[in-house]
C-alpha cells in the first residue's frame, strides 16, 4: 500500500525550490553574464511554479515531463497564445543545458545573448 501524499508539503517544496532557483538565474544572468546557463535555471523556475500550481489544482502529483506549455495545461491556465509561445521558447533551455548534443540555431542564441540588464 502506498503512503499518502501531503499536497500542500508538494505545493511548498516546487515554490520553495524555484524562489532558490530564480535567485541562481538572476545571479546568472545579471552577474556573470551566463545567459545561456541563467535561462537554464529560469526554465527551471517556470517549471517548477506550474508543477506546484498543477498540484494546487487538481490535488495530484504533476506528472515527470518538463515541457512548461503541458504543465500549463494541466494545471488548466488560461494562457494567450503569446504566452503559450513565450513557455514554448524558454523550454528551449531546458533541452539545451540537458542535451548538449541537440542543434539549435545560432540566431536563436544570438538573440537570447541580447538580454537586457
């Protein structure tokens, strides 16, 4: 028989984690000049905001996937299509600081490497 899971001690630990998170992507980012690796983490608070959220909502655990528009939906946010394209975007990094090996478009990193301060 399995144990019972505290949703609320779920909700707390993706928060938690991600306030952590966006404080490395910030450092990243701003103070080391580290886009690439800052937008990693900044996936990674996004992703982590919307698991809490998905348990918030339907009271379960959110399934092991990193794609931020799925969570979206599980977690049954109105998004416009421009924020759904703007979660879709940042799930770039995702892929990118796990699997190096991928190509993407140099234009694409051009214009994440413009970030402003």
């Amino acid at each position: 028989m399995m144990a019972e899971i505290d949703i609320d001690r779920q909700i707390a630990y993706w928060r938690d984690g991600a306030q952590k998170d966006l404080i490395f992507a910030e450092k990243s980012i701003l103070r080391d000049r580290e886009t690439l690796y800052g937008l990693f983490f900044a996936h990674l608070v996004l992703e982590k905001i919307l698991r809490a959220h998905v348990c918030k909502t339907t009271r379960e655990i959110p399934p092991r996937i990193h794609k931020l528009v799925a969570l979206a939906r599980l977690g049954q946010l109105d998004f416009s299509q421009e924020q759904l394209d703007f979660l879709a975007i940042v799930n770039i990094y995702n892929l990118e600081g796990r699997y190096p090996e991928m190509e993407f478009p140099r234009a694409f990193f051009f214009n994440c490497e413009k970030v402003s301060v």
